[in-house]
C-alpha cells in the first residue's frame, strides 16, 4: 500500500488531493512519520536533509529552493543573470534594501542595491509600484512617480522590496474600464516536463482604473483578498470577480480583435518556458534520492495592445473554488499515479504538456 503524510493544513489544493488519495486506496500517516512515499508539506517547512534515506520511494510537493522564482527580488536576480530576453516581458524592476543601523560616524547606510539606477529611471513622470520581496495578498505596495517616496516606504517597513515599472496602459475590461491579471496554473512533474493546466482565471478590478488616482487600490491591484477587503463593489460585475479562459477569448475577439490561442497564448507559455527552464540546473532532482513535483502560479498583465508582461510567480498558489476539484484530480493523474507507477505521465487531459525534458531539442508549444 502506498502511503503519505500531509503537513500543509492551510492548503485547499493538498487538502483535495489528500481527500482523493484516499479514495485510491492511499494510506495517510501521522504527520511526523518517516517512512513515507508522499509528503504533502508546507513549503518553507519542508525537511528536505531527512528525505531520501530509508528503503521507500520518495516524492515532495515543493521543489527546494523554488524561491529563485517565487521571491520577487530573486526572481529580479535570477532574470538579469539567466534569462537575456527577460526584458522582453518582464517590466524594469529595480531592487531596493532598506536602511541599516547608523555606521561608526553616525551615518545612516544602505546595503548595495538599485538605488542609484532607480533614481536615474525615475524621473517623475514614470510610474513606479513597490512590492515587499516576499508576502501575497496585495498587501505593503505603493505606486508613485517619486524617488523619495520610494526609500521612506522601503525604509519604514525594515524589508527589502522590488520596485517594478508600472505598466500605465494596461487592457481594460468593459463595462467602465476595470484592469485585471490572468492567473495560470503550471506544473512542473518530477522529471522537469512542464505542462499548463487548460483552463485559467482573470481576476478583476471592482473599480473603474483612474490611472493618476493611485489612492484608489483597489482599482490598481486586483488580488482577491484586497479585492473583498477594500472594494464595496466585489462581486458586482462577476461572479467572485473572475473571468475564464472562454469568456475572456470572446471578450478578447469582440472588444480587441484579438485571439486568446493565436495572440496571448503563445506569449504567455513562453514566458513560462524561459523562467523555469533558466533555473532547471537549480532546481531539478533528478540527481537526488528523492524527487520533486511542484505547482506554480504565474501571473500576467496585458496592456492594450495584447502584450503579454509577467507579474509575479506564486509557489504555493490558491486555486479557484471552481476548478480545485478538477485540477487537485488532473494534478494526481498527471505527476503522483505515474511517478509510483513508474510509467510515462498520461494524466488525465487536465494539464497541458508545453516541454519535455528528456526531449529537450523539440520544445512543444501546442
């Protein structure tokens, strides 16, 4: 009997697959149990030194040092020094530590940033939004045209932050003119294929977008939590504010002339292409006596010509209530049931396959 253990009691998406694990006929034992097949973990928990080392054939949920992604400064890193055409579709992002304690001389010092660069791009016509490196929820962001606001924000809140140029252009949903971001699910399997789950969500404003009113959150920054908390008008113009792949390809077709298969989808999956494959070496386990599966969420902006940016990638993404049956299931048949099968991933038609690593020359982008 195969057997697993899940750590993660937040999660929705691991507490559905642990459900149908058991259905199959899984066996779940105590969270601090060893000797394991799965482990279902939280993901900055995870005890990756104790993995490998008993007779049982091991597989993770969360690729180890998956942060190079998931940290938005990282990930600024990671881009600069692996991925040549990041700027591409990747908005000028600055890094900016805050200040630290005053030297011997009594003067107030900062740890070697972007600082001196972000002062020259900002020339007080730009717009710039600031992100703490790390957190979710659309919570500790600015947006402003000012340097200055820019070091007494960072430096009040004692943490490093990513400044991004904001896209002030963005495409606009009817009715009033409402921004939104397209969420992907990607998963990447134990052997470094790559595949896209078939359906996504847009998760829109509740307010019209006043570009000069940067006051007005909710209007700039659409995540849901922010969205509930801030807005009067959630749920107003969709259900739970959010939009599916098929009635985004109508709206792309009738408002914009566009095709969500022709003109978006293709950006969208290379981008996702050229983040992770520009950290495999990092990643990978195949070298290890354990291995690794992991779903990401990529997040995207489009402004009013189609072009596709990347926002962020998210390393332990929450799953529309809509589609986490479905996808907690296709994520089963896709990476968990073939691992232990010891077979090629089949899967369930859910997911997408968009790259094989055994067949690295023949790059799929279906």
């Amino acid at each position: 009997m195969l057997t697993f253990i899940r750590r993660d009691s937040n999660s929705t998406l691991y507490k559905a697959v642990s459900d149908y694990l058991i259905v199959l006929g899984w066996k779940c034992l105590n969270p601090e149990s060893m000797r394991f097949n799965l482990i279902l973990g939280d993901r900055n928990k995870l005890p990756y030194s104790r993995l490998g080392h008993t007779n049982a054939v091991q597989l993770v949920n969360y690729y180890r040092g998956n942060g190079i992604l998931t940290r938005k400064a990282a990930l600024c890193d990671m881009l600069r020094q692996h991925c040549p055409t990041h700027h591409q579709w990747w908005p000028a992002t600055m890094v900016i530590n805050p200040k630290v304690v005053e030297n011997c001389m009594g003067v107030n010092v900062h740890k070697d940033d972007d600082s001196d660069a972000l002062e020259e791009a900002m020339d007080g016509l730009s717009v710039w939004i600031v992100k703490p490196t790390s957190g979710g929820k659309g919570e500790g962001m600015l947006i402003t045209r000012s340097f200055s606001d820019v070091k007494r924000f960072v430096d009040s809140s004692g943490t490093r932050h990513a400044v991004q140029r904001y896209v002030t252009n963005p495409m606009l949903l009817p009715p009033g003119g409402r921004k939104f971001d397209v969420r992907c699910w990607v998963l990447v399997d134990h052997n470094y294929d790559i595949f896209i789950y078939r359906e996504g969500v847009l998760r829109t404003s509740s307010e019209v977008y006043e570009p000069d009113n940067f006051s007005d959150t909710p209007a700039h920054i659409t995540n849901h939590a922010l969205q509930v908390e801030a807005s009067e008008n959630f749920g107003k113009f969709e259900i739970s504010n959010e939009i599916f792949f098929e009635e985004f390809s109508d709206i792309l077709s009738r408002e914009f002339n566009l095709s969500f298969q022709e003109d978006i989808l293709p950006q969208i999956k290379t981008i996702i292409l050229q983040c992770l494959l520009s950290v495999e070496d990092h990643l990978s386990t195949n070298d290890l006596s354990y291995s690794s599966f992991q779903l990401f969420g990529f997040d995207f902006l489009l402004d009013d010509s189609g072009k596709v940016f990347l926002l962020e990638i998210n390393g332990a993404p929450a799953l529309s209530e809509r589609l986490l049956s479905a996808c907690s299931r296709s994520l089963v048949h896709q990476t968990i049931l073939p691992y232990f099968a010891h077979g090629s991933s089949q899967g369930d038609g859910g997911f997408i396959n968009i790259y094989n690593h055994s067949d690295e020359k023949s790059v799929k982008m279906k």
